[in-house]
C-alpha cells in the first residue's frame, strides 16, 4: 500500500468509466464473455495499477450494461454525471456515516437529502424522519420495524426490548401487489412471512377494499399493519392510497407505502392522482437507485414517529453517542436503522437533487411517461404484440400474441421469447407472470432512454419472436414441455 500508487489508480478508473459511460447508448446490454477463472488468492500483490487493469479486463463482456438506455429489465435507473461523481467522492472521502460525531458533513447531508426528498414528493419535511438504506427492501425493514415496535406497544409490550415471545401472531394486510422485498422484511423482522394476508379481487391483484374493511372490523380494536403498494412491478399500478388511508384511520391501523419507485407520481401532475394519500401514511419505503438515477445501491425510509425508529434500531456502547439524552435527539442515523457503520449514501442524493432540482425530476419522469406512453401506442398497432394491461406509470406489460398460435400456447411461446431477447443483447426487458399469462415488463426509468430505444425494443421483440416462431417446435405441438 503506497501513497504514490492512488492518483494513477483513480486516474486508471476514471479513464474505464468514461470510456463505459461512453459506450452505455450503444452498447451491447447483456453480459457475454466467458468469466476468466479467478484463480488462487495471489500469494503476492500486483499492485493497485494492474489491480485495476486486471478489473477493466474483466469488465469487459461481463458487466452488463443495466445503466444504458436500452435496459428495460426490472426497474433500473441509470447514473447521472452528479450522482456518480458524488459517490465516487463520498467514496474518497470515506465518511463514517453513523454519527455527527463519526462524520457531521453525512449527517448534515443526510438531514439535507431527506428533507428535499420530502420536499419533492410534496410531503410535509418536518412531520417526518428520513434515513438513507442500501434499497426499498431495508427502506421497508425500517418502516415494518417501526410499525412492529407500534404493535407491540399496542399490546402492552416493548418488542425492541422483549422480543416477540408470547405475542399472537401480527396480522399484515395487503393487496396481491405486495412485493416480494415486503414479506422478506416481514421474515427479518420476527414476524414471519405467513403473517401476510393477501386480499385481492382480481387476476391483477388488486385490492379487495371491502374485505380489507371487513378483515379490520374483524380486529375488534386489536392492530393491524397496513401494506400499501404505490407501483406495482409487473404494471406500475397503485393500491387505492386515499380509501386505503381512510380505513387506517378509522380502524387504527399502522400504515405503510411501498413506494419504491411510485413515490415518483408525486413529481409529475399528470399522474400524482395515483399516488394521493401517501402523505397520510405512517412509513414510506423508496428507491433512490430506481427513478431518482443515483448509482446502486441506494434506498430512503421515511417514518412519522422517530421514536418507533430509535427503539427498534436503537445501538447501544459504551463508546457510543448515548441515545437518549433529553434535550434534542442525538444526530446518530445508526439509531435510525439497520446498519451501525454505513457509508455517506446522502452525497449522491445530494448532489442529483441539487444538479436537477424539482424541475429536472420532474422533466425525467414526465420524460418516461410520455415513452411508456409511446411504448403503448406501438404495442397496441402491432397486430402480434397485446397489451396486458391498461396502465399509466412507466411499466407496460405486453406480449407477442400473433394471430394462429392458440392462446394457451402463448405463455411458452413468450417465455422462449423473453429468453431470446437477453441473449440477443440488444435490449434487455424480463419476462413476468401478471394476470394468469407470461409477458414482457419493460420498465422505463434511466434518463438515457429515447424514442428510439424504445421503437428498437419493439422491434427487436417482433423480429425475434417471428424467428422463434418459425423454429421447429421440441415437442409435439399442444403437449407440455417437461
Ligand atoms: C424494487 C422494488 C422493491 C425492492 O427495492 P430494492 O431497492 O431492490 O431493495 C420493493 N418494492 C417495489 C415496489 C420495488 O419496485
């Protein structure tokens, strides 16, 4: 480890990321070359300039392009010049990010970002509490795990301190658009994931509203936890947050909003309707890394109540900031969630807030959905593509449904398809079960994506589904693959 060998290391990543970012419009999106054999561990070191080298070379083929425009899979961002270069720095600057003490220049930026955060999405910043996580996933971890302290309390016990043991199990109420990251934080938290009611009406999953309003008169005054979607991942389609909301409040119930890239109809006027009662919540679980185009990994948490948040996640040494002190509460995002050393996550968001201001998200988002707008009208004049729904945010679920192929044949059909679009590596969009059939979900949210990208996406999807088409089939056509 030498002093001499930092400049021409970071100059070595400098020169590979401009020249990565450079190629990200054109680029091949998949990952391709075979992965070089690692090797033993050296016994020793190359040193950190061929370190670097060797890692470029590795890159190459093997890093896929899930920053560039033509990458529709799941629900990815890209990154901007200010976000990257704001990590980079947060990673030069290598702040202990747990405490004013460890580091007051994360924790004012930490305070700053969320504030603006709230800010953007239209939420009253002093009514709640923000702390930076690694997702939505931990995002949701904080809220369920202010709500569960919630619950415990609710039934005469201090869960943080005592634990679960004896209690009746927690009732969670969703829609069928509850994502996965919510009942594994369910699993993490001790409640467990069959705690989790579904309650939906339709092949869709939405919410059965009359049955979440008859589930909690069920309760007789007991608690119950609320799960609220705000952009469903295969369509982007919100829970009913105001109605939802009215329930929480006349039942007492906890409510929480995955919101993890659907915060952001609160930017766009045209489609803030779908997003209108969040503010009423009680914790709210976003992405930063997804729509907001902050490099990987990068979440928020906001919670009304941040004592639930410091009981649960209270950290406690000696050699710690006490956490209760009276007077003012202490500056310790380490009491505010699950990580007790964490990196400076605040500087990207930062920086991207402060680079585009609310004009510039907002310029994106409608941006977006005016594409999935344009993804819509191509999917709906191509006589073999069907919509599979009718939605409005930036996810559209469609599938290749050409005239002749029996419709029970269609889910291997485009299944087959969807896996000959990622090797093809032109665009990258998964496939999904939505609505009892498989189908494609490209999801539009790196503000690299133009017209273009998405005009190839389709094209792409129809040319390779003509050929897989014309392929013979393995098997006896109407008989079930193995
Ligand atoms: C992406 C997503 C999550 C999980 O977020 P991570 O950032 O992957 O932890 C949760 N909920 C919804 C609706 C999502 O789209």
């Amino acid at each position: 480890m030498r002093r001499e060998e930092i400049e021409p290391a970071l100059r070595a990543a400098l020169e590979a990321s401009l020249a990565f970012q450079g190629s990200l419009d054109t680029a091949r999106v998949g990952a391709s070359a075979e992965a070089p054999s690692p090797g033993p561990l050296p016994e020793a070191g190359v040193g950190a300039a061929e370190a670097l080298a060797e890692l470029v070379r590795r890159a190459e083929g093997r890093a896929v392009a899930s920053a560039g425009p033509r990458y529709f899979h799941y629900v990815v961002g890209g990154v901007t010049g200010a976000s990257l270069a704001a990590d980079w720095f947060a990673s030069a600057l290598d702040q202990v990010a747990s405490s004013a003490t460890g580091s007051p220049l994360a924790v004012d930026l930490e305070e700053a970002a969320t504030r603006w955060l709230a800010e953007l999405f239209d939420l009253d910043p002093d009514a709640w509490t923000g702390v930076c996580t690694t997702g939505a996933t931990t995002a949701s971890l904080v809220g369920l795990g202010a709500a569960r302290q919630w619950w415990g309390e609710r039934l005469g016990v201090d869960v943080a301190e005592e634990g679960l043991s004896g209690l009746p199990r927690p009732v969670v109420l969703t829609s069928g658009f509850v994502h996965a990251s919510v009942i594994k934080s369910l699993a993490m938290l001790g409640l467990g994931r069959a705690c989790c009611e579904r309650l939906s009406s339709d092949n869709r999953g939405t919410l059965d509203l009359e049955a979440l309003e008859r589930r909690l008169v069920s309760m007789e005054g007991e608690p119950a936890i609320v799960v609220a979607t705000a952009g469903e991942v295969n369509s982007g389609r919100f829970d009913p947050l105001e109605a939802i909301a009215d329930l929480c409040d006349r039942y007492g119930a906890w409510l929480h909003v995955d919101a993890a890239f659907g915060l952001f109809a609160r930017v766009a006027p045209g489609v803030a309707d779908l997003a209108r009662g969040m503010e009423r919540a009680d914790s709210i679980a976003a992405d930063a890394h997804k729509w907001l185009n902050v490099p990987y990994d990068s979440g928020f948490a906001l919670v009304r109540q941040r004592s639930l948040m410091a009981k649960t996640f209270r950290l406690v040494a000696a050699y710690l900031p006490p956490s209760s002190a009276g007077g003012p509460p202490p500056r310790v995002p380490a009491n505010l969630g699950p990580e007790c050393s964490r990196r400076a996550r605040a500087l990207p968001i930062f920086a991207a807030l402060l680079s585009e201001g609310r004009a510039g998200v907002r310029a994106m988002v409608e941006g977006h959905l005016q594409l999935a707008d344009h993804l819509r009208d191509l999917v709906a004049a191509a006589p073999d593509l069907e919509l599979v729904d009718e939605t409005r945010l930036n996810v559209v679920p469609f599938r290749f449904a050409p005239a002749g192929v029996r419709r029970r044949d269609l889910d291997e059909l485009n299944r087959s398809l969807g896996q000959r679009v990622l090797e093809d590596g032109r665009v990258f969009v998964g496939t999904t079960r939505y609505r009892s059939v498989i189908c494609m979900r490209p999801a539009i949210a790196n503000w690299r994506t133009r017209m273009e990208d998405v005009d190839l996406l389709v094209h792409v999807i129809r040319e390779l589904g003509a050929r897989v088409l014309e392929e013979p089939r393995s098997a006896p056509s109407g008989s079930p693959r193995p």
